[in-house]
C-alpha cells in the first residue's frame, strides 16, 4: 500500500493484523459538519502530499462504553482504476458503496464494532472501525468475499484504545 506505514504486522490466515499509521492532514484541510444529527463530518486535504478525502462519525466519541471498543480494524480496498489524483471513477465508487453497504452491518452486527472513518487515498479505500477484538474478524468478513470477488481487500488491525486514528481525522 503506497503512503502508509506499517508496523508490528502478524499474520492470522490471509487476514494481517498490525498497524496503518496515516499522516495528520496538512494544515489548511477542511471539515464540514453533515448528516441528519451533524456527528459526521466530511473532510479534504493531504497525506503524505497526496489528496484525500474522508468522513468521521465523531458520534462515536460520546459511546458509553468506549474502552470496550479497544481494537482498531481498517478493511482496505485497491482501487482498480482510480483517477489521477487516487481516487475512484464513478462505476467503481458505486460498487464501493455497496461493499460498504455490506461490510458495515458485518462488521456492527450484534455491537461488535463501529465505523468510525471512511478515508480515500492514493489508489485505496479504507474503511476504519473500532471493535471489541480482531480475532472475529475472519469469521465476519470472509461470507462478502464471494459476493465482491472483483475487490482487493487487505484487513489490518492492531489495539488502538485511545482511538489514535479517529482523533486524527476529527481534529480533536
């Protein structure tokens, strides 16, 4: 994966668990409050001087049981196709949208994790979630493999209980 950083990686099956570290978006990046109750937010800028884009549920930040939530898992797709500046074209964003259609409600059934950032970048789509434990993560995620056999996904996941990344992308 071109622009991120990796440490600590462990290999569970085709699952890899370890660390995807992003940059802090450069100074001038924009976020703009949206959605029906305004707890996500979109956001502009660069990483590592490449364009991105990504939303943030900061929502998330008022769970009650946050500390049960300790493990960060990104669900990382390669774009096939993506534009010039690394993102997707439009057939390929729509079939993104239906594969986060589907990964989210794996990922949240029975409150065993929480989207909390959708990042675009330099030729990927990563889908940040918070969960309770990585070692579910097979189990959860291999039954969409059939259904988007097109898709290069990468899962990446490491403990995370101060939600480093989401602190990131919020700006808090």
């Amino acid at each position: 994966m071109t622009g991120l950083g990796y440490a600590g990686l462990i290999l569970l099956g085709v699952i890899a668990v370890g660390a995807v570290v992003y940059g802090r978006l450069r100074q001038g990046a924009r976020a703009d409050a949206t959605g029906e109750d305004g707890r996500w937010i979109n956001g502009s800028g660069t990483i590592n001087e490449r364009p991105a884009v990504f939303r943030a549920d900061l929502s998330l930040f008022d769970l009650p049981n946050r500390e049960d939530y300790g493990y960060e898992l990104i669900v990382s797709v390669k774009l096939q196709d993506p534009d010039e500046l690394g993102f997707p074209q439009q057939d390929e964003a729509n079939g993104l949208y239906e594969y986060e259609d589907a990964v989210m409600p794996a990922v949240q059934a029975g409150g065993w994790g929480r989207l909390a950032v959708v990042l675009t970048t330099d030729g990927f789509r990563d889908f940040i979630f918070y969960v309770k434990d990585h070692h579910s993560a097979p189990e959860r995620l291999d039954p969409l493999k059939p259904h988007f056999p097109n898709l290069q996904v990468e899962v990446l996941g490491k403990p995370d209980p101060q939600w480093t990344q989401l602190e990131r992308f919020s700006g808090e």
